[in-house]
C-alpha cells in the first residue's frame, strides 16, 4: 500500500535486543567459551526457517550465555559467512546472503523440475502444456493483484479474464492488466534484456487506466511522497521509506546491468538471482504505484529468459497471497537486519517449494477428475483431456456455463479449436447452446446432469 507522505503512519521497527557487549563477554571469549553449543545455536536460528531475534529470543538452549548474547553469536557469524551482492542501501552499504545448508539441494531440485521434471512418468500429456501455462498465467494475474489490493473474488476475476469482459471498476482493471503483462512476458519480454525503456513499457502495461499518464513512463520523483504502508498485527504502519530520486537513478541502472551482465563477478544460480531482483525491485521502489507487481513480474521475466520454462505453470503469488504479512516481514528482516537478504531468499525459496507442491497436487487432482469422467461415459465416448475437464466443470458446478471465448482462453486454443471441442460434446447430447445478447453460452444438458458423478 502507498500513500503521500503527510498521511503517513508510525514506521515499523523491529524490536532488537538489549545488551551492552562492554558489560558482557566479549565475542571471541563467548565463541571460546561456548564452541560445543555453537553447531546447535547457529542452527536453530537457520533451520527450518531462518529467524531473527524476535523468533529466538523464545528458544531454549544448552549454553550459559543469556539469549542476547547468543544473538550476538549468531548475528557475527552471519555476517562473517556472509556473500555481498551489488545491492546497494541508501547508507551506502552492500545487501549480503548467508548460504544455507538446504540451498543447494533445494535448486537442484528445482533445476531438475525445470528440466521437465515437474510431469514426471509422462503421466500428463505434452499437449497439455498450453493448458497448464493458462491456467499459471491467470492465477498469479490474480493473486498478484490481490496482494496490491484488488478487492476482487477469484470466481469473479477468473470469468472476467476468461470472458474477455470489460473491467468495471480499478480491482479488475488491475487484473486484466496483470494478465496482460503476464501474456507479454510469456510472449515477447522474455527474448529482451531489461532496459528503461522496458520498465517503462511494462509499468505501463501493469498500470494502464489504474494510474494517471502523468505518472507513467517515469521514475518516482522526490515530490512524489511516496512511503509503503501495510497492517502489522492490528496497526497499520510505515514499513518502508524508498530512496531519494537521485539514489534511485543511479541504483536503476545498475539493477538493469545486474540483470543483463551473468558473466561478471562470480555465479549466481538464476533462481536466486530472479529473487535478488524481485527485492531491488521492491526496494528501490522506482515508480508511484505497481511496485509489487512489476517486482513480480521481473522475477518471472528473468527466470523465462533463462529457460526455466517450468516457472510458467507455478503461480507463486497465490502462495505468498496466504500469508502476506510474512511476504512484508521478509522485507522488513532484510532492510532492519543489517542488509540480510537471507531473510528475503529463505522466504521465497519456501513459496516456491509450496507451489510446486501445489502444482502436483493440481495434477493429481486433474488425472483423478478425468478418470471420474471416463467412467461416468465409459470408452465408448472419445473425449479429450480439453473436453474430459469441462464435463467435470458441468457436473460438479452448479449453474456451469462457458463460452468459445473462456474455453479458448483457458486452455489457450485457437477459437476453432474451442468451438471444435464444445461442437463435439453438443453431438454427443452433453451441452446446449444458448444465445445470450452477444455470446453463445453452452450448458450442460439434462442427460450429463443425470448421469452425476460415481
């Protein structure tokens, strides 16, 4: 959320811990002291989510050091093993990541999923690609909007997506825009390297008629007053002042070159690369309004450029959408917690993780939907995988209905195709067609609602 400066609420702070090292154990002394503990201390702060003091100041360790001066340990021991990244904060100072111990292993998953792993034993036919990258597509159109509050139920955004309707209101502007920039990053922004003009473009895509032209295809301006406002607990709060204008020009540019140059300095793996961006994004915070979803959308945008074509199916947004004080406080850790941008990695890393989990249990959920269809109709009805869902729509859906246009949509189909499938499903006496002003909508016909799922 953003709003003008003079309207702008207490700025959220993080609580810290209170001890005064000049009255404690010195650093070195503790380490010493404590060498046998130290394995367990620095992995209860890192595993299964990496906390910050707030979350373990509550654990209860073997060691003689109160939990202030454990906190000290571990925040040393962060910064000691820390990498530098070349985002820059307006102090001047380098965002750095820890590397977990589950890091690795955990890309090497997804690397293998990205290779074609996320339909594995061939159980979901190649040809349904384009049916799953749809429904990607117009989910995280969705969530994504939602978390910049579009106040728009799911239902009513997919059918507007679907149907091609006209928006009625900001909320589902915001989505069909969303939309839009999704289809341009699958389409053509994919092959481009970031520049400002691509900012700019896509901005423009993701704010059209949701923000004034003054205020488009150009960069955040200190008389703007721009500060991000969000709900922590009960209050809404400040939860972060962007950079000036001239920081952010300077900053800009070297985000593009980040974004473009893999070859200087040593690797990055894409995954967490396309993470960094979506924080700098973020962070920088470069125009007045649409931050969070052009943050987003470049996460995607670099992920598709480097082939990691799986990214297509898996709506992260709709994870982080569950628990959007989480997705606030990664941000807030990071910038509060001296530059760790482990707090922000370790939260994303987590989001993929469930949503490739949720993708699988789509999956499951689709082939069990299927099998329910084929013995519904038995083999003597050749159906196919296209037609086999939207039987399951129109009998497990009351008042189901659908048009050329949402069948072409959701599956992206040509609409010959879609008027193909639905012609094919009339013959066999399973939906009718009913003009309704400008569209033909199909409905399920008695006999399929008569024949109700085994």
């Amino acid at each position: 959320m953003i709003n003008k400066q003079n309207l702008v609420n207490e700025l959220y702070c993080l609580e810290k811990p209170k001890v005064d090292l000049t009255n404690n154990l010195n650093l070195a002394e503790a380490f010493k002291k404590n060498s046998s503990y130290l394995k367990e201390i620095f992995s209860t702060a890192n595993s299964p989510k990496y906390i910050y003091w707030d979350k373990f100041k509550h654990k209860t360790l073997p060691s003689e050091l109160t939990a202030e001066e454990m906190w000290l340990l571990i925040r040393a021991y962060r910064d000691v093993t820390s990498i530098e990244t070349p985002i820059r904060s307006t102090e001047g100072d380098h965002f750095k990541w820890v590397r977990l111990s589950y890091v690795d292993e955990k890309l090497h998953e997804l690397d293998m999923l990205a290779g074609g792993g996320l339909f594995p034993r061939s159980k979901i036919p190649v040809g349904n690609k384009e049916l799953y990258i749809s429904r990607g597509v117009i989910e995280e159109a969705i969530a994504s909007s939602q978390l910049e509050g579009a106040h728009t139920t799911r239902a009513a955004a997919k059918k507007l997506i679907l149907e091609n309707s006209k928006p009625k209101n900001k909320s589902e502007q915001m989505i069909l825009n969303n939309y839009q920039a999704m289809i341009f990053l699958e389409e053509e922004f994919k092959t481009r390297s970031l520049s400002r003009e691509m900012l700019f473009e896509l901005h423009s895509i993701l704010t059209d008629k949701t923000l004034d032209i003054s205020e488009q295809k150009r960069f955040r301006r200190n008389d703007d007053e721009i500060v991000v406002q969000g709900m922590i607990g009960a209050q809404m709060y400040t939860t972060h002042i962007p950079p000036n204008e001239s920081f952010l020009n300077t900053e800009i540019d070297n985000l593009i070159e980040y974004a473009n140059n893999d070859l200087k300095g040593s690797f990055v793996h894409p995954i967490i690369k396309a993470i960094f961006i979506h924080f700098w994004v973020g962070y920088l915070h470069p125009f007045t309004d649409g931050n969070g979803r052009l943050a987003r959308a470049l996460f995607y945008w670099y992920l598709l450029k480097k082939d990691y074509w799986t990214f297509a199916y898996i709506p992260i947004s709709t994870v982080i959408k569950r628990s959007p004080i989480q997705y606030a406080m990664a941000y807030i850790y990071t910038e509060q917690d001296n530059n760790d941008l482990t707090y922000f990695l370790d939260y994303h890393l987590n989001k993929i993780t469930q949503a490739m989990t949720d993708f699988n249990q789509y999956i499951e959920k689709q082939l069990d939907q299927n099998q329910k269809v084929e013995k519904l109709l038995s083999d003597e009805v050749p159906l196919n995988d296209r037609q086999k869902q939207l039987v399951f729509y129109f009998i497990s859906e009351q008042n189901a209905s659908t048009t050329t246009t949402s069948h072409s949509t959701v599956n992206n189909i040509s609409r010959q195709t879609a008027m193909k499938d639905l012609k094919t499903l009339e013959v066999l006496d399973l939906v009718n067609p009913s003009r309704e002003g400008k569209y033909v909508r199909y409905y399920a016909t008695d006999k399929l609602k008569d024949l109700g799922l085994a």
